[in-house]
C-alpha cells in the first residue's frame, strides 16, 4: 500500500522549480502532486509523478540529486473535522507525521492528501482499522 | 623610539660579525640536540664545521611546515621539556597545529623584542596599549602582552570579541595604542560608530597592527576612521610570534627585521635559488638565538621582499616590504590561520559527506567570513529539511571546534563547485586587501 515519492535537491535561487518542471515535461512525465519545503537556502522538492523512472533518469542526466522515499496517500473526508480524525487516530498511537501534503483530485467525494509517516506499515495498518482508505501506489499514479 | 640604540642601529660589520657567532652556535646546538636536524645534515654531508660564514648557510637544506607536521608534538624542541616553560600551537596542513616551545629567555627575548616593536610603532612607557589580539594559544595576545609590560606600559588584556563592551573601555579607559589585526581595527570602527563613539573622541595616537595580510589602501582607510597613525607588525609562531619584524612610525614604509635574532633570505619558491635584494620571492628564516625551537632556514611561504636601503628612523636593520602573498594556499581568516585540507579532514570525518566543497571568503563590512558550500549526494540527501538542517549545523560545530573558526555552511546542488580541468576550484577568495 506503499506511494513511492520521489524528492529532488534544489537551491534556492530563481528559476530551480522552472527547470525541474521543464525537465519532467520533456520527459513526458505527468505530476500527480507536490510539494517543496524551503529554508533560506535549499528546498526539498516532493513529487508523486505518474512514472517514477523516468522522471528520476531525467533529473539525473541534467545533475540533480534525487531519493526515493515511500509514503502513505489516504483519502480524507471533504469536510470540517476530515483531517483531524486522521491525525487523531496517528497522534493517539504515538506516531509522528513528518510532513503531509494534498492532491488537486478528489477520489468522489473525498479528498486525498500524502502522508509521510514513520513506522509506515504501522500507520497503514493502524488507518485500515479505523475505517480510512489507504489509496495504493498504481491507483496515485494514475489518478 | 628607538628602544635597544645598541642592536637596532649597530653598523653592519658589527652585526654581521654577531650574526655569525650566534648562527654557528645554533648550528651546533641543534645538531648535538634536534635528531631531525641532525639527520638532515649527515644526509647532505655537513657537519656544523662547514659553516663559516654568512654565506655557508645555503648548504643547510630548508625547514618546512611538514617537517613540523612529522616531528609532532615536540619532536623539534632543542632542550628537555624541564627547560620549556610555554607552548603556543597555530593551524597545521592537516589536522594538527604546529607546536612550537619557548624556555624562559625565549620568553624575556621576546619580550624584549616585542617591546622594541612596541616602541618602534609609537608605544612608550607612558602609554596605554589596548590589546585586542587573542589570548591563548595563538601568539599574538601574549606575545604583545608581554612587550608591552617589558616596555612598561599599561596593557589592557582585552582579546579579541566582545566588541561593544571594548569600546566602552576605550571610552572610560582612554587607551593611546591599538594592537589588533588591521580587519578587526576596522570592525571596531564601524562598531563604534553604530554606538555613537567617534574616534576623535578617543585617546589612541598609535596602532599596531598585524597577523593578517592588508594593503596600504586598508592603511589610509584604517588612519582615517580610526584617527591614528597605524603601522604594520610582522610574525609567525615557528620563528617566535609578533615581534619578528616592525614598521617605525617614523617612515612606515617596509618592516625592519630584527637581524640580531633572525637571519632573512628571499628564495625562488620553485627552485629554492636565493634571490638579491629587492627580489620578491619567499621569505625563509633562521632563529639565532632561540633555544626551545630554533628552526633552521624555514619557509615561511610569505612572500615579500627585502630593502637594505637606510631608513629615516636610523635603524640600520633591513626592512622586509609588506607581505603581498602566500606560496600555498593558507588563508587567514579573522587572524585565524586556515588551510583548505583542514576543513576537508573535517568534512571527510562524516560518513555521508562527498569530497566536494569550496570555501568561499567575503569580507562583509569590515569582517572576514568563510562560506564553505558543500555539495549535495545522494549519500547526504534526505527528504526531511530538519535532516539537511542537522547536517550544517553538525559540518559548522566541527569547523568550530577543530579549527577556531566560525563558517556558514551553505548544501549547494552536485556540480555547482566549478570544475577547472576535473581539478575542483576549492577556494574562492573575494576579499580585496
């Protein structure tokens, strides 16, 4: 139930973002999602992209340092208190959200956000108990 | 003033003929006490006998910061350590400094020497000397400590940092001489500015400056602000520390060795020629009258000149000319004596770091500061910024805590580090002195 995500290295200087987007445009990749997390002089870009390979390969030929890292995609219900109840549930098991971010799509009425968590397999198997979907990997990507 | 009229104005036969005496005698002593000089003598097949004059001193092969290196801690000490009685250490190549040792007459030496600097810059007894060189193991806050009261003026052990409460202290105190490195004299200005303290204000008549390279430009620029007369102090801790050669005030222009305690020579660097007077090329010297540490011909990788033209203050000492450069790649940063192998080693002692970095040194207002960017592998990567944000702080602490140096550590993008021909640009240097 695994999302595999894939984060790129950048400076933070003009025109880092543009490059990336233009590199996974001529790769033909598609963006599901992202998010970039910033200091005053790096940011970390996180990316769900619809071909994890290629968008790698791509951004390695052109100098990028790029990881792997496996997240959780849940969906969250579109109304006040949707979040909370999944924070709840992680928060009450002592386990700790390094950093979450949403997709544009909805999944029906649902919304649906990234999660990453750690111990991973605990907090699938802890959110399967209360009832939330955990969306799986090729699912997201196709989104 | 000129403080020892006996030494400092000697005709030069005279010195000569003293030079010689005291050079044969540390030939001699360091041959019966230091194995690595000794070794190096039979290597080249001299004996102390051969040295007979001034001359003979080419034959005796040069001392380098690496000799040091490998006869570290006290491999080169030429007497028991019941004899020394102080150490001072500055930055070596690599992770370890340069040890160096004094008895108690290298101390009264340089004291002595260093109260003849003192004097020569402007200090007298009277005087009030302010000094913001750093204690510790660093030469230069002891060494001008002890010149000043061997002088017998009033020193103010201030060392350096601590800024806005040194200018409190010059306002109660009314210090009359500076002694700091010329960036840090500048610091002070802009500082005291900030605060609302103008200089004219202040008593200061006279600053001595040194430890750090500066260029007649910084000199006005110093005289200006801070409203005093600013001369330059040269020293290095293996030959004794500040102290080893002065600008009188009187002309400023050059640094008179003092030759009764240490021999000059300018080299090619390439091919350890000794050059003619005038000739700019490395600076090497020899201590006559050391007896803890003696070296013999060591290379300082300064690179100056030397002028044997009499000087208006009737010194007949030779003046070496201002130092414009450095045959390797040491920088010194706030006084602070760094080479860019020491931050590798540091770098190189965590795990996920790569081997590409550059130290980037900016002078920003009037202080230095040392950027060192490091380049990001996926070894280092994370996709957590706290982890990335660890890491600086953990590469910046051990910068600190090995070298003495504050640096800003910069995670750059792979390939950012210029490459010239596959060899990296591993310093960029865009102070202007």
């Amino acid at each position: 139930m695994h999302v595999e995500q894939i984060s790129v290295f950048l400076e933070n200087k003009a025109g880092r973002l543009a490059e990336v987007a233009a590199i996974l445009a001529e790769a033909d990749v598609n963006i599901r999602a992202l998010a970039l997390a910033d200091t005053s002089d790096f940011g970390v870009l996180r990316l769900i992209v619809n071909d994890n390979q290629k968008a790698i390969q791509a951004l390695k030929n052109r100098g990028f340092t790029v990881s792997k890292t496996d997240v959780v995609a849940a969906e969250v219900e579109d109304r006040p208190g949707g979040l909370n109840r999944i924070l709840d549930i992680l928060n009450r098991a002592g386990i700790n959200v390094e950093y979450m971010y949403a997709f544009v799509q909805h999944t029906g009425k649902n919304a649906v956000m990234i999660f990453r968590i750690d111990p991973i397999d605990e907090a699938i198997k802890l959110l399967q108990k209360n009832n939330i979907t955990v969306i799986e990997g090729s699912k997201v990507y196709a989104m | 003033m000129i403080l020892d009229i006996g030494f400092e104005t000697m005709p030069r036969e005279d010195l000569e003929a003293i030079v010689l005496r005291r050079l044969k005698a540390t030939i001699d002593r360091v041959y019966a006490n230091v194995p690595f000089y000794r070794k190096k003598f039979e290597e080249n097949h001299i004996t102390p006998n051969d040295i007979k004059s001034l001359e003979d001193l080419k034959q005796i092969p040069f001392t380098t910061k690496e000799d040091l290196r490998d006869n570290y801690p006290f491999g080169m000490f030429a007497v028991p350590m019941d004899n020394v009685v102080r150490i001072h250490a500055s930055s070596g190549t690599t992770g370890k400094p340069t040890v160096v040792g004094y008895t108690a007459r290298d101390i009264n030496t340089w004291a002595e020497l260093m109260a003849r600097a003192l004097a020569a810059g402007g200090a007298t007894r009277g005087d009030i000397i302010h000094n913001a060189y750093g204690y510790g193991l660093f030469t230069g806050g002891l060494g001008t400590h002890y010149g000043a009261e061997k002088l017998g003026a009033s020193v103010i052990p201030v060392s350096g940092g601590n800024t806005k409460r040194q200018i409190i202290i010059m306002k109660d105190f009314g210090p009359t001489i500076l002694t700091a490195t010329p960036s840090y004299a500048l610091y002070l200005a802009e500082v005291a500015e900030e605060m609302g303290v103008s200089f004219k204000d202040l008593k200061f008549k006279f600053g001595i400056f040194g430890a750090e390279p500066w260029s007649e430009k910084m000199r006005e620029e110093i005289e200006r602000k801070l409203n005093l007369t600013a001369v330059d102090i040269y020293g290095l801790s293996e030959v004794m520390g500040p102290g080893v050669a002065i600008e009188c005030h009187e002309a400023k222009k050059g640094l008179h060795i003092f030759e009764d305690h240490f021999i000059p020579e300018i080299i090619n660097p390439a091919t350890g020629e000794v050059l003619p007077y005038g000739e700019t090329g490395e600076l090497v010297f020899t201590t006559i009258t050391k007896e803890a540490f003696p070296v013999i011909r060591y290379r300082t990788r300064d690179i100056t000149s030397l002028n044997p033209e009499p000087c208006i203050c009737g010194r007949t000492l030779i003046r070496m000319n201002k130092v414009s450069g450095r045959t390797d790649d040491m920088l010194i940063i706030r006084g602070v004596n760094v080479f860019p192998s020491q931050i590798e080693s540091v770098l190189m002692e965590i795990d996920e770091v790569e081997p590409h970095y550059q130290l980037v040194v900016d002078r920003k207002g009037k202080l230095d500061t040392l950027t060192v960017l490091v380049e990001v592998g996926e070894r280092l990567f994370s996709d957590e910024v706290k982890v990335l944000q660890n890491l600086e702080r953990k590469i910046a602490k051990n910068i600190k805590d090995y070298l003495g140096v504050s640096a800003k550590v910069k995670l750059v993008e792979p390939k950012v580090i210029a490459r010239s021909q596959g060899k990296a640009v591993r310093v960029i240097d865009n102070r202007k002195i």
